[in-house]
C-alpha cells in the first residue's frame, strides 16, 4: 500500500474572513479580471523561496490566492491561503517547504468561486504517489467532464476545473507520469498552462492552441536549475535567463536526467495566443512570442492615433495599463504626453467606507487628476478597454471637473462584445456595455465629447508589426480575439453552460 507523503502546513478553516468585518472588499468590477499566474523551479536548494519571487513577479495575474507545493525527493509539502503572495508567505511558511523543486500559483477565479478549497496548487495522495497541480486557464469541456467522473463515483473537493485533471490522471492506466498527463489532456479541450510536481518531476503543459503563455528559463549559477513561468518577467527577480516560449501543444519533463521535450497531439492545432495578453494583462516590462508587451502596446496606441485622430492640447494615460498606449498615440499625433491621472498604489483589497457618500469614492482611491495639466485644455484619455462603462464614466467626470475643455476618450482596443471562456474572468454578454449599444451611445454615456476603438483588423496589425517578421506571431490568424469578435477558437459543447450563456445572453 502506498505511503501517504503530503504534508499540508496550517492555514485558515475554509470560509475564515481575513478583513475584519467593518472593512469593504474593494472590488474592480469595471475591469476584466486577470487570470492566474503559475511558477516552476527545478534543481535548487532554496526552491520555496524561488517560487516565493517569481510569484511576486507574477502577483498581476492574480490577487485572491496563492500557494506553493515543494519536493524533497520523497515527499510534497503545501501551503495554500487566500490573499497576496506577501501576505500568505512569510519565513516561517517557506521554512517549512523543504525540497529542491517547487511549483506556485497565484489565482484570480474564472472556474470556480473565491473560496480558499479552489486555492491552488493542488496536492494529493493517490495509488501511485503524491501528486500537485495548477494551472492557468479553463477547461471549456470540464464541466461535462466533471459530471462523468462523479457519475462514476468520483469524490470533488472544490468546485474548479482544475480538480477534474487529478481524477483523469489517478484514473489512467499508463505507467510513466508523463504518458499519464498525456492520457489526462487528451480527454479535456480548453486553454490552459500547467504545472505538475512529483516526488522527483517537474511537468509542464501548454494547449495546443498556445492560447495562454508559458515559458522556460535556466538560472546560469547552477545549470541543471530550471524555471518554467507564466512570463519572463518572472525570470528578472530572480536572475534567470530566458530560454524559449513552450510551443503550443508542448509537454516538457523535468527530471535528474534533465529536460526532455514532447508534443500532446500528433497533428499541431492552429496557433491562436490570447491577444488581449499583450493589450491588458501581461506586464508591460514582459515579452510574448519574443515581443516587447511594452513595444506593442506603444504600437496599439500609434496606430489608434493614425485611426482616429483628434485636436487636442494633451495626451493623458489611464494608469497603469494605458500608459504605453497613451506615449504612442501622442507619438504618431504630435501632442503632449502628460501624466494627468495619478494611480495610488497602496490600496488593497479592502478600504473603510465613509458613513457619508462620498463622490466617487472608489475611483478617487485609486486616481486622481493633476489640475495644473488638465485645466482649459482640450484632453485625450487613452485607456486599454471599456468593460461595463462605469468606470469610465467617473473619470470622465473627475477630469471635467479638473477644468478640462473638452475630453475625447480614445481605446487601444477594439469594443469588448463578448465574454471569455479561456482563462480570463469577464462579465456575462449582457453586462458588457459594448454588446448592446453603439459607439455614440457609449460616448454619451461615458459623458466624452468623442469615443473612439481602434479597429480589430488595426489591433491585428499592429501587433503583427511590433512582433516582427519572422516569428510565429508574425501572423494575424495567430491570435484568439474572441472578446472582440466573438470567434472562438474552441467550439463549445451544445448545450454545455458556455454554449447556453452565448445563446441566452
């Protein structure tokens, strides 16, 4: 009989508040939400404290949770809570996840409520060892899966579709790890990147769309140290070098024979990387498919500007996102770029709510307008998107009140029409403000004397321009703009949840 060895340290009972309850969870309701962030270290003694930086590089991708599992060659030990990567980790928890290989999560929820038993990874006993699991992403057929697997008797002890993987793997009936990923994957569609972690294995998975990014990287004082990260931003803080991407559809095996490299389907599907990593969610100082996110994203603005033109005296961003947009559109028109907002950031996920209203109250925790650059001057606010509108609408407020003269709001991205099954939380069809109503009726709304998107064929464009030739990107069929355009890479089961809340709206 299998010995357990999952050791699981302590941390809250599920359902413990972690704000006392006169404080207010501060809430970004206008914004799509960022997805999950995963983290790998082979090969090195301080593994815990490895995977404790790179999640901290990667705390954009996901705010609600985080978690670290280690190996010490013969057991897993896991440390799993709701909040920031800082505040669930502090010497005393990386002190007691011993190991030389490590894998880490930080998670905003897309399948599954915010719940600290949806907290990843995930770490489990079963008949052939110990065995650890996250992942960036959605199953788009997990439900479906899910169903089955209880029909046949399995046992769920959160509600993500992450958890379904566990089961598909525990059931398998190959022998080696890898063949049994392998077995687990082809049973379920979607997009995902994944980690994996045994007693003495490291395995990562991409989808074979490439929709969400994952790269490998080396740390150059120990060569057979290995690191795998939702971006290579994660590999600055921690002085690793940046190998590769992973390709679409790629499994890597990290184990004391070294790495080794194979393909999930025989036939490659088509590529089609989320677009909207380079537009909002990956950090500016990243790269993607070998490009600069910040060079795209001041393309997106250079082309916006040549799209939609407009008499202006300044040029402000929406911060932090709109920036490199913002510096381009002021580029290609000629007009000044100021910093006219200013983003606090020190506010955290909770804040105390005056008894009395206050105006605008959640905006102006988080911006604030600069009169003396705002005041008689005709003004152009770029921002990366427009969810529900709402957010919009107060700054617009905000900055007329500074003095504006007049505010033209210009989006380095095509309307956001419909939702994403793919890793990414977005509203449903029927909140987004763009599905339902003109670009007119948007500008009234938002209170700007101009609205305007740039183009989907201008967004395509331009990232293909900042990607370079040469490269797989290189290529504008190469990209899943399903929440502009509403084509979806992978079909939806009829009559599955997803498939229904695009019929029903």
């Amino acid at each position: 009989m299998h010995k357990k060895s999952l050791v699981v340290l302590d941390s809250p009972p599920a359902g413990t508040r972690l704000a006392p309850p006169a404080l207010l969870e501060l809430r970004e309701n206008d914004r799509f939400r960022d997805q999950c962030g995963v983290f790998a270290v082979y090969g090195h003694s301080e593994a815990a404290n490895i995977a404790y930086l790179g999640l901290h590089a990667l705390q954009h991708r996901g705010q609600e949770s985080a978690g670290i599992v280690t190996s010490d060659g013969e057991q897993l030990f896991a440390h799993r809570q709701m909040g920031l990567v800082q505040d669930v980790f502090g010497a005393d928890q990386l002190a007691k996840l011993p190991g030389r290989m490590a894998i880490g999560h930080v998670r905003y929820s897309t399948a599954g409520g915010s719940h600290v038993r949806n907290a990843q990874p995930f770490a489990v006993d079963y008949a052939r060892g110990s065995l650890a699991v996250c992942h960036n992403g959605t199953l788009t057929n997990g439900d479906e899966v899910r169903a089955e697997l209880e029909a046949q008797g399995s046992i769920f002890s959160s509600t993500s579709d992450t958890e379904v993987l566990v089961h598909l793997i525990a059931k398998s009936k190959e022998i080696a790890f890898e063949d049994r990923v392998v077995d687990a994957l082809a049973r379920v569609q979607g997009a995902y990147s994944l980690l994996f972690l045994t007693n003495d294995t490291i395995v990562a998975a991409r989808d074979p769309r490439g929709i969400r990014p994952m790269c490998l990287g080396i740390l150059p004082a120990r060569k057979d140290a290995h690191v795998v990260a939702s971006e290579p931003v994660a590999f600055d803080l921690i002085g690793a070098e940046y190998v590769r991407d992973l390709e679409p559809g790629e499994l890597l095996v990290i184990d004391a024979s070294g790495i080794r490299s194979m393909q999930l389907r025989a036939e490659p599907a088509e590529r089609q990387m989320c677009i909207f990593e380079y537009v909002y969610f990956a950090r500016p100082d990243s790269s993607l498919g070998g490009a600069s996110v910040y060079e795209v994203r001041k393309e997106l603005g250079r082309t916006l500007a040549r799209e939609t033109p407009v008499d202006a005296d300044v040029v402000i961003p929406v911060p932090d996102s709109g920036v490199p947009a913002a510096i381009g559109y002021a580029e290609a028109r000629g007009i000044p770029f100021e910093m006219g907002l200013v983003r606090s950031h020190y506010v955290g996920r909770t804040f105390i709510e005056p008894q009395q209203s206050i105006r605008h109250f959640g905006v102006r925790l988080k911006l604030n307008p600069i009169e003396s650059t705002i005041r008689g001057k005709r003004v152009v606010i770029v921002d990366d998107s427009i969810v529900r509108g709402t957010t919009s609408r107060k700054i617009m407020k905000m900055v007329r009140d500074a003095g504006a003269k007049e505010v033209h709001l210009r989006i380095s991205s095509p309307p956001t029409e419909w939702p994403c099954y793919y890793g990414i939380d977005t509203p449903t069809r029927g909140e987004l403000i763009a599905s339902s109503h003109t670009v007119d009726e948007i500008a009234r709304y938002v209170t700007a004397d101009s609205l305007s998107y740039l183009s989907l064929d201008g967004m395509l464009e331009a990232v293909v321009r900042a990607v370079g030739e040469g490269t797989p990107g290189a290529d504008k069929a190469a990209y899943c703009h399903a929440c502009f355009s509403g084509k979806y890479a992978i079909p939806f089961a009829p009559h599955s949840k997803r498939q229904m809340r695009l019929v029903g709206v």
